[in-house]
C-alpha cells in the first residue's frame, strides 16, 4: 500500500514540479502561461468530460444525481462554514473576505480529477466529472451569496454591464453543454465514427498531465510573513477541517440516494482538497487580498501532497 502511495503521488506531483522548474527557469512568458491555462479550461477539459460521460457505464449514470447532490450540499456546507468562521479571524475585513473565499473554494476539477484518478481509478474519475459538472452554477451561486454577506467592502459591481447570469452564462454553458451531449449520446447508444473517436481521445489525453502542470505554473511560494498565521488557518480548515465536512455530506446524501462505495469515496477525498485557484476569480467582483490568497492557494495545495495520501488511507478504512 505504502509503495502504491508513493508511485501514485509521484505521478501528481512530477508534472507539478516539472511545471514550476520551467516557471523559474522563465520558459515561459505570462501571456503564454495564460494561453496554457486557457487551453487547459477551454479545450482540454470539455474533451475530458465529453470522454468519460460518452463511456460511463450504467452503475456510473445511476451515480450521477447522488454525486451531484454531494457537489451541491459541500458546497453550500462550506459556504456556511466561511460565513461562520471568517468573522472569528483576527484581520482585516479585506483579509476576513479573502479567508472567506480561500475557504469555500476547493480545487475539485483542476487537482481533484487527477489525485482521485491516480487513486481510485476510472470509475472515480467519472464520479469526479459528475461531481464538478455543475461547478459554475454553485460556484457562482455561493461566491455572489459571500458577495453579499460581506457587501460594506465590496465597494465593485460586476464587470461591465455582466450580471450574475451573462457570468454563468459565460463560463457555464460550454461545460454544461458538452455534459449534456455525452451523456445523450451514451445513453442512447449511438457509436462515434472511429477517426473522430480517436480525434476525442487524444485531447482527453491531454487533459490531467496539463492540469497538473498547469498547477505548477501557477504556484506562487514566496509570500509575506506577516499574512503566515492567516494562510495556515485556512490551509488547515480545507485540508482537515473538510473531513468533517464531507463526513455530513455523505450522511445527509444517503438519506436520500443510494451512494455506492466509490461515490463515497470521491465525495470524502473531494472535501479536503486545497484551495482552487478558481478563487481569484472573483477578485474582480470584490476585494481580495491577493498575495494573501495565492498565499493559502499555494501552501494548501504543498500540504495537500502530505495530507492527501493520509486521507485515502482513512477514506480506505472507514469505505473500504
């Protein structure tokens, strides 16, 4: 088991590294590492979920609504633990907000699909896109909610003219969409022409090497010293305090669904994902402190290597 682990994390984390080394050797210009992340979210990742929804067995599909349920009650969990908790933190309100927004969201595609493909395998992975499919809907959902809760900051308006739904619009509809035409094409069996069969999966292929990658990229390690005390309670409260989160999620889903052992198990592993970079997103909606916040973004995903393993091997134990 012990080997297993450490093959498993060193296939996450080599991409991870290699991305960061090319970032500090200055392989790359910013505009080019946008363009990358750009290709990753626009391309890369549709082909992905196109991929294993088209090929989701029938067990898979009859998982589909518990796990989206799992997405939604988390999600509204950890939105309710933020609201809670950043008032408690000794900071700023500035910082009050960026702890807010550093905590309800999780990395649940761009690390998530990969750890929980690396662990548990290609049925996890599809529970994993069923888990995300509606992302953007709750994601923006619950951020707009923390929007307002913390309003006598928040002195922006949405970009432009965009309202909540040309957002949701914008960054839902291609996700959403490709969702929708796989699994129809699925569950009515109808076969894809071999070239453009071939065509899908070298994309999909493509998607997790470069989501990790990407990550890399991205990593920010240097940070003010100042601001440690805030980044490692919000590290803390993803990485750990998550578990009892997804815990009460399992709980409150099984009351209503029928959730078999791998479902559990990516919902459980879900929770204690570190902090998305997604997160910045809204940084142009409110306020955020960004060195604070890629601060916690990126010492939750370093702590996320060593806490990671640990949890699969509770969620092992307690799922089997």
């Amino acid at each position: 088991m012990n080997h297993d682990l450490l093959r498993t994390m060193l296939a996450i984390l080599l991409p991870i590294v290699f991305g960061w080394l090319l970032k500090k050797a200055r392989v790359f210009r910013e505009n080019e590492v946008a363009a990358l992340r750009k290709f990753v979210v626009r391309v890369a990742l549709p082909f992905l979920v196109f991929q294993n929804l088209y090929r989701a067995d029938v067990e898979s599909l009859r998982q589909a609504l518990p796990v989206i349920a799992g997405f939604v009650v988390l999600t509204a969990l950890y939105t309710a633990a933020a609201l809670l908790v950043s008032p408690l933190v000794k900071a700023d309100d500035g910082q009050k907000l960026t702890f807010a927004f550093a905590v309800f969201a999780g990395n649940y595609a761009f690390l998530g699909w990969g750890v929980i493909a690396a662990f548990f395998g290609p049925a996890a992975l599809t529970r994993a896109v069923f888990f995300s499919m509606f992302f953007w809907p709750v994601f923006l959902t619950c951020g707009f909610l923390l929007r307002r809760r913390f309003c006598l900051v928040c002195e922006r308006e949405p970009r432009g003219s965009e309202g909540f739904f040309k957002v949701l619009l914008r960054h839902a509809g291609v996700p959403i969409g490709t969702a929708a035409v796989a699994l129809a094409l699925n569950t009515a069996r109808v076969p894809l022409p071999g070239p453009l069969n071939d065509f899908i999966n070298q994309f999909a292929a493509l998607a997790i090497p470069l989501i990790l990658f990407a990550i890399g990229q991205n990593l920010v390690l240097l940070m003010p010293a100042a601001r440690l005390r805030l980044v490692l309670a919000a590290s803390f409260f993803r990485l750990a305090g998550g578990f009892a989160l997804g815990l009460a999620t399992v709980a409150a889903i099984c009351l209503l669904f029928e959730v078999d052992a791998i479902s559990r198990r990516v919902i459980l592993l879900q929770a204690v994902m570190p902090t998305a970079t997604m997160a910045t997103f809204f940084g142009e909606y409110v306020p955020l402190d960004e060195a604070l916040l890629s601060g916690i973004i990126a010492v939750s995903t370093l702590l996320s290597f060593v806490t990671l393993p640990l949890w699969v091997m509770v969620i092992q134990a307690l799922v089997g």
